[in-house]
C-alpha cells in the first residue's frame, strides 16, 4: 500500500491530544513564517507506533510536530530536541509531500517502480553513510567507536527495565551472544559514519511521481554516529522478519515479481558505496543486533500499552511475548543461519532458522566447534546449528550441574534415607529457581510443540515454553542431566511430569492445559502415570482391567495400579489413568485416559515400591487403589476410546528421554571407573596398568559410544519422520542404551571393589536405575518383537 502523507492522517487520538491554542500561539512566536492570521489544524498521522506525530497545517503553511508520549517511555528512545509546552517534548520540521510505502512488498507499483524503490533506499542509505562525520563538523554527532557494545548495552538496560527483570529465555540468549561477539571494526573510529538507527523503507518519502527519487528520511531519534552495517543490516530486517507483527511488516519467501534478494540489496548498496561485500558471520552480527532493538523497542510498545501510553493502536498486541520472542528468535535463527526453525536456546544463542529462498545466507551464518563428549572428532559432520547449540547451551548446563547439582548430592542422597525422606528438601526449590532464572527450565519441551502452547505462555510467562530444542538437540544435553539421579528435575525436565506434559500438550483441552499443564510446566506441582496393574502383564495395553465408567456429568474409576511414578510425591496433584471405558468395542478403542486429580475422593496411596532397595523418596513409586473415584466428564482425555492411542504417543519422544540420560549415566560411571583405575593400585601396580582393566574400559567406550550415536539416530529419525515412523529406532535405542549402560556401570562397579555396591559412590543407584529401565520402557522382548516385524516387512517390499 502507497500513502501520501496527507492520506496517512486521523483524528487525532485522545490520549495524544494537543491543545492547539497553546501550540498556535509557540509557533506564531518561534517560527518566522507562520501565518498570524490562519487558524491552526491539527491531525495525527497514523503510520509509526513511538512517537506521536502530526500534521500542522495553518493556510497554505503545512509542518510536521513529533512529540513524545505522555508517561513513563524509554528515555533515549523517544529523544526529540525541543522543550515541551504540550506536556512532553516535541520538535517541528519542514513537511515534504511525496509518498510513504508501509508494505515492504510494494503491492501498488509494477515490478520495474519496486526494483527502483529498493534501489534508491540503497544508494540513499550509501549516500550518507558516504559522507565522513569529522569532515562535515558532525564529529561531536556522537562518539567515534565503541557503537556496538553500547548499543548492546543500551538495549539490554532499555529491555530488562521494560520486563522488571523477567526476560524472555530467547531475549536471554541473544544478550548472551551479541555480548560476546562485538566485531573488531567497533574499536575503528574511521567505519564510524552518521548512523540513523531506523532506516527502513517505511520511513522514506519517494517523490510523488517516482520511486527513482527519496526526497525525505523520517524518524531520526536514534540517530547518531554509529557503525554503517547496523544500518544496512536493519533496512534488510525485512527478509527476516516472522510473519504477523503489525508494526513490522515482512517480506515473503517468494519475493514479488520487482524486488531484488536480499543479497541483491546489500550489493547495491556495497557498490554504491564502492566497498566490498563485508564476510557473513560480520552481517550476521549486524542483523541479530537489529532484530535485538527491534523486539527491544516492542517490548517497550508492549510496557507503555500496560499504561496506556502507546500511540500505536494495536500496541498491546505488538507488544506481547510472543511477538519479541518471535523476534529474538529470528535473531537467532540468522546467527546460524541453519534450516531448523526451534523457539531458541536459553543462556546461549544457538537457533537457526530459515532465510529467504531468494536471500541466503547473506546475514545469517556463524559457525564454531563442537565441544561436547559426542563424536569428538566429527564436528565436521553435525550441522551449524548442533555445533553451536554444543559449543554454547551444554557448556552452560555442565557448569550449573559443576556448580550446583554434583555438590548437593551428598546432601539430597543423606535426606533420602532419612526421617523426613517424603518432604521435600528446601534446596530442590532453591536449585530449581536458580535454573530458571538461568533460562534452564522446560529443556526437553521441543519447539513444535512449544509453538502450540502460545496461549500458555502469555498467561504464565515465556520461561514456561523452554528454549525449543529438538529431539536431537535435547539428546545432548539429556546426556548431561544423566549424569545426576537429581539432575532432570531442578531444569523440570524428569519423567513422569514430561511425558505427562507431553500428553497435555498433545491431547488436553484448552481448559485441562490451562489447569494442569501451566502448574507442571511452572514446576509448581507434579503429576502421576496410573496404567501399570499388579495383576495382568502391563506390556500389553489390552490387557488393562481398571473400569472408566460414565455416569451422567461425571466418570467413576475403580482399579488398583502400581508402579505409579511420582505419586508419593507431596507435590503430585493429578494422575493420568487409564481404563476400559468399554469392552465391548474393538480391542484397541476399549481403553481411555482420564485426569484424576490426587485429592478426590476415593484415590488411596496402598504403598511406596522400592526399587533395587532404592524408594526414590521423595519421588518414589506407588501402589494405588482407585475406588469409586468420580470426576467431572470433563476430565476425559481427547475422548473415549482413544486411551491406546494416547499410550503410543506417549511413548515416542517422552520415553525417548530415558535412553538420552542412559548415556549420561554410562559416562559418569566409565569416567568414575577410569579415575578408580589410575587412583588404585593391586598387586604393585595401578588398576590401570592390568590388561584385563584396559580391556573392559575400551570395550565400556566402544559400547557406550555406539549406544550414543542409536540414540541420537533415533531422535533424529523422530525429528525428521515422527513416532510413527521412528518407532523401529526408538524401540532399538530402549533395547540398546539400557543393556549397554548396564554393562558399563558393572564394569565400574567391579573396579570399585565393595565400594562399588555401596552408597560411598553413585554406581549403585545408578545401575539400579538403568536396570529398571529395561522394564519402564517396555520389556526388551517386545521390543525385539517389534523391530523383527518392522524389518520383515521392510525386506518384503524389496
């Protein structure tokens, strides 16, 4: 859409009203050429959401006043020059008529205008960044380097002070990255140029007749001497804006017929300047940084909505969480400029995210190593986005688990098997703040799904959503939580409560999420999985013999169940059950699932269940009876019939997690056996030295290494082809890690000697859980059973 600046103009809006009598009689006395005779008219323009602005009009005389907002605002971002006698500051200038585009894609012009228009925005941002500050008298304009990191810095105060010290995980991580990559020409006072700080083509009036001519640049706030690339970089943000910002219109992928790629631009404007194209990880700066004012300066839109303040009309909606997280996640996304497209990664900037088909890769790759124990010397092979995500996100997570969880160990494992083992010990909530103020928190929940829970997010804060990792990526740092039996639930990342939440997120009404999901996700309650029955072979679902029985508004339970995960927890609030709701139909649509929360009447705690001699306390494991237990119809998940469904979601990604911390428990056990070996000495020489030690240690990598590479095979498979598809990897990996992690941790055993078996050293809890695993995850034997039938009918086919 072309507007004129006359067709731009609305009544004046009555939060920013002026008082035109008191405004008449200042111009009539500062500005020499204004009519003394003519009354003044005064309408708003609607285009800008910042500052408030309007056309003045006095006969034939016509100016354009920019005032602040009324209120609390961010105080350098809304710097105009002249002292207020409206309230709030304000400046007049000189009005140009011509036109203004607000929509990047130029729908009114025919292909030849829009390649002119992009190319005078070009050669006009060229020509100022042409002329040399310290030349034209400017040199004072602002100061001659260091513009990036205070940039960076500006924001980030400017942000934080607007969230009242709540980011957003994704805000988080861009703050992290742009601080700790500043490129070294910010320290040259000689790139420095007169930077406008908001050059963007909505900004620019084209004469009226042709878009081979910019008569005006609007909006120069943020002007001052700056580095030139921040301005090319932010004129470009349009090839990687999210789709749906009213304040930001996007470009499409597939660019209109007209409008050069995004590489096409920079070259317009590199030649016009007559420099070199500068290197991508350079622009890639530029651009995250651009992005990171942008949403930034949303976020102040969003504030001053809260106080009413905003001139934008929609500025709540401009404003919101979702929008500067969309925004901070684009920033990510060009840092590695790869073709996932997660929500982000807290603490450290590690997306990706897709570019235009027509723009590639011009602001938007940044490469690095990869850091972590997983294929040390196939960095090579991982994509861009995995290496950064290893090189950042899991360095960050090893430190917390350095610096708090391996220390408080001893002191969780001694309140376990004491007196008051089912409470809860005060320094698991402490720890879990910790992470999440760290941006540490929802880890496992993967980025689709994330996507869908919006809704949530706006209502319980952004931490809740997580940094959007995939399968794959969550595999890395799963390994790392596997290290520690206390690790998973201080980042709200342990089972049963994800699977759980899995199933909500997937399968529950907007009412359930809302009840229980926003709770779990907060890690303010945990839940229960009531399916396990003492009496009947659990593996198969089918043979499930607890009742769900409708009876008008309500359903009442009744079943006996064991093996309920979590439930002895004082924080357990809801169990999912699951019963026959009716026998009569089809084998596979008789069971249902149904949310049944832990204080109705009628759910009993019979006992807790000890594993290997460990209660796990306080999580522990429960046997339960369910006696005439009545919940409202509403409690239903997704609907009768469709509980075997449920379970086989369920069991992909959720269960998925267990072969992830496997690996994690094996390499703590193998690092553990190797230090015991070159600590220990037997029969005059170190357990290292022996042969048959050497031996089984390189076995114990070669193994441990193979059951990695099966279960971020298998994750990769369930990003990439769903649980459907990955099922036949996913089932290898649960039959796999478990019996190799085994294997591993009995050979560490074995080098501890008795202390081995004790509770001197975290081998034993740890072969405890990686045995029960090859039962929690389903029995080895039905797995094999499964991958045979996949692969016969796979070679059937052939």
């Amino acid at each position: 859409m072309s507007l004129s600046t006359t067709e731009a103009l609305t009544a004046p809006a009555t939060a920013h009203r002026l008082d035109e009598a008191k405004l008449q009689q200042y111009l009539q006395r500062e500005v020499a050429d204004f009519p003394k005779s003519s009354s003044l008219a005064v309408r708003q323009f609607s285009h800008g959401q910042s500052n408030p602005t309007y056309l003045l009009q006095a006969g034939n005389a016509r100016y354009v006043l920019r005032k602040k907002p009324p209120g609390r605002v961010l105080a350098s971002a809304h710097a105009v020059e002249h002292a207020s006698v409206l309230g709030t500051p304000f400046y007049v200038m000189e009005h140009v008529q011509g036109r203004i585009f607000v929509d990047p894609t130029l729908p009114s012009l025919a292909p030849a205008e829009r390649a002119a228009a992009y190319r005078s925005m070009a050669h006009t941002l060229a020509a100022l960044h042409s002329v040399d500050p310290v030349r034209v008298g400017l040199g004072n304009y602002g100061r001659l380097s260091g513009y990036c990191s205070r940039q960076v810095w500006r924001w980030k105060q400017q942000y934080l002070a607007q969230v009242q010290g709540q980011p957003l995980p994704q805000m988080q991580s861009l703050i992290a990255w742009l601080e700790t990559h500043i490129p070294e020409s910010d320290g040259n006072a000689s790139v420095t140029r007169i930077s406008h700080g908001d050059y963007r083509i909505d900004n620019l009036i084209f004469h009226p007749n042709s878009t081979e001519r910019v008569l005006a640049v609007l909006d120069w706030e943020l002007s001052t001497l700056g580095h030139p690339l921040a301005d090319l970089a932010y004129s470009a943000m349009a090839y990687h804006l999210p789709k749906g910002i009213d304040a930001l219109p996007t470009l499409p992928s597939q660019l209109p017929p007209g409008i050069p790629s995004e590489r096409e631009y920079v070259a317009m404007y590199c030649k016009a300047r007559g420099i070199a194209v500068p290197d991508p990880t350079t622009l890639s700066f530029f651009m995250a940084l651009s992005l990171f004012r942008a949403a930034a300066i949303l976020a102040g839109v969003g504030a001053r909505a809260q106080l009413g303040n905003a001139s934008h009309k929609n500025a709540q909606q401009v404003g919101s969480l979702s929008v500067v997280a969309s925004l901070a996640q684009s920033a990510l996304d060009a840092i590695s400029g790869a073709a996932a497209v997660p929500r982000g990664i807290s603490s450290m900037a590690s997306s990706s995210g897709t570019l235009s088909a027509n723009a590639p890769a011009v602001f938007g790759t940044q490469g690095g190593t990869h850091g972590g124990p997983v294929l040390r010397n196939m960095s090579s092979l991982l994509p861009r986005r995995l290496r950064i995500m290893q090189q950042q996100l899991v360095a960050v997570v090893k430190q917390f688990m350095a610096e708090h969880i391996y220390p408080a160990e001893h002191i969780l494992e001694a309140h376990s098997a004491g007196a008051n083992k089912w409470n809860i010990h005060p320094l698991v909530e402490q720890l879990k703040q910790k992470a999440k103020a760290a941006g540490l928190w929802n880890l496992w929940l993967p980025a689709h799904m994330a996507s869908g829970l919006a809704h949530l997010a706006e209502a319980g804060g952004a931490q809740l959503l997580g940094p959007g990792l995939t399968n794959l990526e969550y595999a890395y740092i799963s390994e790392v939580l596997g290290r520690s039996v206390w690790a998973s639930e201080v980042f709200n990342c342990s089972a049963p409560d994800t699977g759980n939440m899995e199933v909500l997120a997937r399968y529950g009404s907007p009412q359930q999420q809302r009840r229980w999901l926003v709770p779990l996700l907060k890690g303010e309650a945990r839940s229960c999985f009531a399916m396990t029955e003492p009496a009947v072979a659990s593996s198969d679902a089918t043979n499930i013999q607890s009742s769900i029985r409708r009876e008008g508004d309500s359903y009442v339970i009744n079943g006996r169940k064991w093996w309920a995960s979590g439930a002895m927890d004082p924080r357990c609030k809801v169990a999912i059950f699951m019963g026959k709701t009716d026998t009569s139909a089809a084998t596979h649509k008789q069971q249902s699932m149904i949310l049944v929360p832990m204080d109705t009447p009628g759910v009993k705690i019979i006992r807790p269940l000890d594993v290997f001699g460990f209660d796990d306390a306080p999580h522990g494991h429960a046997e339960m009876l369910f006696e005439n237990v009545r919940v409202p119809a509403g409690n239903i998940l997704l609907g009768e019939g469709r509980g075997f469904e449920i379970a086989q979601g369920r069991l992909g990604p959720g269960r998925l997690h267990h072969c992830m911390r496997l690996v994690g428990m094996g390499e703590r056990a193998l690092e553990l056996m190797a230090q015991r070996g070159l600590q220990r000495v037997a029969f005059k020489k170190r357990i290292a030295e022996h042969g048959a030690f050497r031996a089984d240690l390189a076995r114990c990598r070669m193994e441990l290494d193979a059951a990695r590479l099966m279960v971020l095979a298998a994750a990769h498979a369930l990003d990439k082809d769903g649980n459907k598809a990955a099922r036949g990897k996913i089932a290898a990996a649960k039959v796999f890690a478990p019996n190799v992690v085994l294997r591993v941790i009995d050979a560490a055993i074995q080098a501890h000697g008795a202390g081995g078996v004790s509770n001197d050293f975290p081998l034993a809890r740890l072969w405890a859980g990686a045995r029960t695993l090859r039962i929690a995850d389903g029995p080895d034997d039905v797995h094999l059973v499964s991958i045979a039938r996949l692969e016969l009918a796979r070679v059937s086919k052939l």
